[in-house]
C-alpha cells in the first residue's frame, strides 16, 4: 500500500510505502513520484517495506535517480543502504540518492 502525504510549509512530499518491494511495485512508485513536481523533495519511507529482493531496490533507485528529484530514503537497513550507496557512485548521482536515518532502523 502506497500513503502520500505532502508536508505543509515544505517542498517535501513524503511516500511511504507498505508491503513487499518488488519490481512490479518499484516501478509504479516510481511513476508516482515522476508526477510530482520538479522542485519537490521526495522522501521515500520504506520502514514498513519487505523487500523481495535488492534488484527491485535498485530498479528503484535507478528509476529515481533518472528523475533528476532530490530523493531522501527512510527505513533502509544495513544491505538496503550499501545497494543505494553503491548505484549513487554507479550512476553519479550523489546530489540525487540519499538515505535519512530514522528513528526506526
């Protein structure tokens, strides 16, 4: 399940998303957040993810990295956070891929 909440006073827009990762899913959030406006900074909560896999991570990643969108990861653990680490080097993207420690880790 996919929650989006646009923070008032920000440009944030925050999408949190429940359930399995996949690359099914990973590519529609991904068209979700290609709608959203240029100068927004997306934030993306994945606390409550299960992932199927690092690929449908990656496929994620990479998808929005091509956005040109600041992008901000929530919820991402130890394996999760060295696969975005890993494609921002790949892709050259360190101004566009970043992950945000939270509360939950």
């Amino acid at each position: 399940m996919l929650h989006v909440r646009h923070e008032a006073g920000t440009s944030s827009v925050v999408f949190r998303f429940e359930g399995s990762l996949d690359g099914l899913s990973a590519d529609a959030l991904a068209a979700t957040v290609a709608l959203t406006p240029p100068t927004a900074t997306v934030v993306i909560n994945l606390c409550e993810a299960i992932f199927a896999g690092d690929g449908a991570l990656a496929r994620l990643a990479q998808a929005l990295a091509a956005t040109g969108r600041l992008v901000l990861f929530q919820g991402l653990r130890g394996r999760q956070k060295r696969v975005v680490e890993q494609l921002k080097g790949a892709l050259h993207a360190p101004a566009t891929l970043s992950s945000m420690r939270t509360g939950v880790e």
